[in-house]
C-alpha cells in the first residue's frame, strides 16, 4: 500500500510538473509572438534540432561547432533578448505593484474635452497616463512641466506650432509631468501599417500599464491603449467611461483591437 501511495504521488507531481512547464512555455510563446524574437526563438530550435541529429550521425564536427555555440547559449539569449526579457518580466511583476496613482474625475474631463476637441480639428496627440508602473525609466527626451493638468494645457501642447507637438504628454498622479515625451515603438508587426503615435502607444503598452490616449491627425480617431488591448473608434462619453472604470479600480470593460484584426 506504501509503495502504491508513493508511486501515486510521484505520478501526480509529475502530472503537475508537465503543466507548469506547459503553462510557462505557452505564456512565453505568447509574450514573444508577433516580434522579431519569435523568429529567433524558432531559429534557435532549429540549431537544437540540428545539435541532436549531428550527435545521433556522428557528424563530428558539426557536432563540435554546435556544441561550443550552444555551451554559451545563456550569454547570447541575454544579449540579444535583453529588451524581451525585461519586458516579459515587467508584465510578471505587474499583478504584485502596489502603487497607485490617483486620477479625479476633474482630471478626466479636462482629458476628454481636450481630446474631442482635438479629434474635432484632427490635431495629433498622444497622452500616456501613469497608474502603477513607473515610466520614468521607459520614456526618452522631453521637457520637464510638473503643471496642473488642464484642457488649455493640453491644446496649447499639442499645438502644430508647438515644439513639443510631436512628443507624448505623461501625466503622474493627476498632473501633467512631462511633454515631448519619445516612447519606445513596438516591434510588432502589424497586419496593417500605423502611424508612429499608434506604434509608440503599443510599444508603452507592453513595457507598462499605463492607459495610453492618441488621436489621429489624419483621420481624427481616438485611440485608447491599456496593457497591448486597443479601444478603437472612441467617442467622448465612451472614453470617458473607460476612464471611469480603469482608474476606478473596476478596469475597462472590453478589448477591441484594431478593426482589421477583429475579424481573427
């Protein structure tokens, strides 16, 4: 009966070790897909493949040579995955910060007014606002405001004429921090091609959880971008209430991506 137990309970750690190992390959398979790396990921299965028939045919040399790449494998993944891995492990981390920033509705309906009115002259804009995740560390150049966070503000920014029009604006705990702001683009690829301010709210979006306002100068459409999910064809009493809810603690309601990935 001993031995019995024992073997069940071996068998029954060895069910679970399969599914953590599964589980954390298919959420590394999902963090990586879409980017330049998967295809490396793929490439570097190819050499493993090619590292174990070279060692079933004897094929010496070749074996010789993969088996010195492969022996400083580690070294390479960290120097080439080195951005991949730091945002695989920011989005680990996110369910356990703690830090809150605090958004008025105040703050929000000064935010909205100035986005409609921007959608309304199709005035381009990118507006990232901080919750959690810090992102000091993930934006470039721009010019330090530290200013009261006003639609007037925020029309006088992203003013055509302005030298800060081209950057994004961060807002941090319910005031405007900086403006000029350049955010990482994202190394995804697209179905359909986007504009910078598109690409640069997505590639935030992955590095952070901040909820990412852009408008259009093309079209003006508004988008708005939380933690890689796209809200598309925003109007104001919708982006208003995703605000709401997002800043609220209750998170926002539904994901719609881009529309010409809606149909996948």
């Amino acid at each position: 009966m001993m031995l019995e137990t024992i073997l069940r309970l071996k068998n029954l750690a060895a069910v679970v070790d399969i599914i953590i190992v599964a589980t954390i390959l298919y959420w590394f398979m999902l963090t990586f897909k879409g980017t330049k790396a998967e295809r490396m990921i793929w490439g570097l299965a190819v050499v493993v493949i090619v590292y174990f028939v070279s060692l079933r045919a004897e094929l010496i040399t070749l074996h010789w040579i993969l088996s010195n790449f492969l022996g400083s494998i580690v070294v390479f993944i960290i120097v080439v995955f080195q951005q991949d891995i730091r945002r695989a492990l920011v989005q680990v981390g996110r369910p356990f910060s703690m830090r809150e920033a605090p958004v008025t509705g105040e703050l929000i309906d000064e935010v909205v007014k100035a986005v409609a009115s921007m959608a309304r002259d199709k005035t381009g804009a990118i507006i990232a606002i901080e919750r959690a995740i810090d992102l000091t560390d993930l934006i470039g150049s721009g010019v330090e405001l530290d200013a009261r966070l006003t639609r007037e503000l925020l029309l006088s920014v992203f003013n055509p004429s302005s030298p800060l029009h081209d950057g994004a604006v961060v807002v941090r705990r319910g005031r405007a921090y900086m403006a000029g702001c350049i955010l990482p683009l994202t190394e995804k690829e697209l179905e359909k091609p986007v504009g910078t301010r598109h690409r640069a709210a997505l590639g935030l979006s992955e590095d952070a959880d901040a909820a990412i306002i852009v408008v259009s100068e093309e079209t003006g459409e508004v988008t708005l971008v939380i933690e890689e999910k796209v809200f598309s064809g925003m109007n104001t009493e919708r982006l208003q209430r995703e605000l709401r809810a997002l800043f609220s603690g209750k998170g926002a309601k539904t994901g719609v991506i881009f529309p010409w990935q809606a149909a996948k």
